[in-house]
C-alpha cells in the first residue's frame, strides 16, 4: 500500500485545525521499523504542537501522535529486534495519528503479557518520560515524600504507580474531588485539592517534600521552591502557567536545592534508547505482572482527533486518551 490515512495539523490553532488527510507510508530507514498502527496515545505536547507552540525536531514527520501500539510491518537494516509480525509499543518522533509510522527500533517495548493494544498505546510516552524524569534526573529515593502536581494527568496517574511501587510517599495536587479520589485510588497517601488547600502548608506540615515533578510553572515555582525540604529536588516537565516568573534564589542555596527539567522529543535516538533499556529490565516486569496499568480515560476514532484534543483541553479527563486507528 502507497497511501494511508492520518491526521495532520493543517494550521496553528484550536482543535478544529486536526483534518484528515492521505500520505505516503513511511519507508523504514536503517535502524527503523514501521508499524501499522492499531491505536496511538493522545498527550498535552501534541495539543502544544497543534497549537503551534511546540515544533517537531529536524527530520521528525510534522503528523502529530508520539507514542502508539500495533503490529511491525517492516524492518531497516540494522535491526534485530523486533521482528515483522512482532506487536509492540513504541516511542515515536511524531506522526503516531496515522495508519503507518516509522520510529527506531531501540523506542520499542513488548506489549506487556496479558495487556491490549488500547492500554499498550498508553505506555510509551508517559513511563518514558515518568522515568527519564523521576528516578533517572530526579533521583527518587523509597520513603521520600514526592509531590506530584497534576496527579490525574496521563503523566500524573503513570508517576503515582510508579513511585508508590519504588517506595516513595505519594502526595499529588488535583484540580477536583473526583481527580484527588482517583489519584488516592491509585496508592497516593495524600491528595491535595488545589482549590481548596494550600500544598505549601499541606507539605510543610509532613517535613516538605523531597521532590517534586511539576508541570504548572508560573506562580507554583516559588511555592514549590517553598515546599522543598533540604537537598530537595524540582523537576519542571511543563509550564502549563507560563515559564517566566521571578524567584528568590536565597531558599535554593539555603536549602541546597536542585531545579532540573527535561522535554523527551528532542533527545538523541541513543539517549531514548537508554530509557527504554531502563523500562524493560525495571517497569515491564511489573507490567507484565499486572502490578500497576495505564489509567483509562476514553477512546475516540482516529478521524474524530478534533474531539479527543477538545476532552484533553476541557481538563475533564482522567487517565489518558486513545484514539483507534
Ligand atoms: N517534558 C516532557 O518530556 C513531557 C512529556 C510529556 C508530557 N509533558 C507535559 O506533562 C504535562 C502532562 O501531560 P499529559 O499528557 O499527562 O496531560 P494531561 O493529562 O492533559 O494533564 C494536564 C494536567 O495538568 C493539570 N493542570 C494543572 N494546572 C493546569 C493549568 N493551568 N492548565 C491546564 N492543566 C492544568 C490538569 O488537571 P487539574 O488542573 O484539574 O488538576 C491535568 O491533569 C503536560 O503539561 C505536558 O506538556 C512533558
């Protein structure tokens, strides 16, 4: 087959800017594997994209979708694993809302044992990203106390499992009752209504927090620096109130603080391989058990993108969304 279907951004803008629209199948370059695609996982960076704030990286398709599941349908040269016919879960470059999607074979995982191809496409970007952050950069430690904000999120509810799993004590923020519900559901010790409390004072009062991941920027960077407990640690993966803030550096250096970051996409093929190598000796044992799962929100057909981005950017969502393709 020459042509498949996808989804492209025809403009920067609102959802309504997702079309559908008819490509060429991608061909594997070396190292590569193409994959026909059964689901892709839909995540906040792609409604960046859309939005025109986040550029693909050089060589990149410009077709949104950065993680998937489905069944290899043809290999590059250099590759040994995984095979034509083999299903897997991948990391991807972009172009994941689409029929066909080449990515390098060292982004693959096994669909864990027991797991469907809708919840295996909810993997990559999320562990990835959870892990590279968290324990790699951030460096949690069993018995931290470890504040997550936005716990609900795709990203939120993967790092609950993964750090209550490793030990740490979970505390999250959450923008509703229902979303602090799930994040306790999920094996967090405390949930913080941001509307209602204070994390400060919450986090204060344990002793602080020894570190944080947080994607909302603006004013909780201060707080957060507040929040920190001695040799503390803050991981920014996102500024969802804007990046620009002023601070006051005495706490950083009183309280021997770390602020870190990182955004996955732009990372070198060797240093995502590096992640995955991580995933599959640490994490996909515990997938495969069933110890801990993607949250579910909701699934939507490929051609209705438009639709999932909206439901992501209404903020009402729980878990993540997948679009079949
Ligand atoms: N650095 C990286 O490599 C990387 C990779 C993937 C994702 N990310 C970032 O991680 C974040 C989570 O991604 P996701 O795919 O899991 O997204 P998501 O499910 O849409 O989560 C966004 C969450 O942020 C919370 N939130 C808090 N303050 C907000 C605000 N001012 N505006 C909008 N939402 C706000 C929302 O819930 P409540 O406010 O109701 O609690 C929601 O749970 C995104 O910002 C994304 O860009 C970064």
């Amino acid at each position: 087959m020459a042509e498949m279907r996808a989804i492209e951004i025809t403009q920067p803008g609102g959802p309504e800017v997702l079309k559908p629209c008819t490509r060429p199948v991608p061909e594997p370059e070396a190292g590569q594997v193409v994959i026909k695609v059964a689901y892709a996982g839909v995540n906040r960076p792609d409604a960046l994209q859309r939005a025109g704030s986040y550029a693909p990286p050089p060589g990149a398709s410009d077709l949104p979708g950065l993680e998937c599941s489905g069944e290899v349908v043809a290999v590059g040269p250099g590759v040994d694993w995984p095979r034509a016919g083999d299903q897997v879960c991948a990391l991807l470059p972009g172009g994941g809302y689409a029929e066909y999607v080449a990515t390098p074979a060292a982004h693959c995982l096994p669909v864990p044992r027991g797991m469907g191809l809708k919840e295996a496409a909810c993997l990559p970007e999320t562990f990835f990203t959870v892990w590279s952050n968290v324990f790699m950069r951030g460096g949690l430690q069993a018995g931290e106390r470890f504040l997550i904000h936005g716990g609900s999120s795709g990203i939120g509810t993967t790092a609950i499992q993964l750090a209550q799993h490793f030990g740490a004590r979970v505390f999250v923020t959450a923008g509703s009752a229902e979303k602090c519900q799930a994040c306790l559901d999920l094996g967090a010790e405390r949930a913080i209504n941001y509307r209602e409390e204070d994390f400060v004072k919450v986090m204060k009062a344990e002793g602080g927090a020894n570190l944080i991941l947080d994607m909302v920027g603006g004013d909780y960077i201060s707080r957060n620096v507040k929040t920190l407990a001695e040799d503390g640690r803050l991981v920014q993966i996102a500024f969802l109130q804007g990046p620009q803030v002023e601070l006051n550096f005495a706490l950083v250096m009183v309280k021997r603080l770390t602020i870190t970051g990182s955004t996955l996409r732009p990372q070198s093929v060797l240093a995502k391989a590096r992640i995955a190598d991580q995933l599959r000796e640490q994490v996909w044992p515990l997938l495969d058990a069933g110890k801990i799962a993607p949250v579910m929100d909701s699934e939507f057909p490929l051609e209705e993108a438009a639709a999932a981005h909206a439901r992501m950017e209404g903020s009402t969502h729980i878990g993540k969304i997948v679009l079949r393709v």
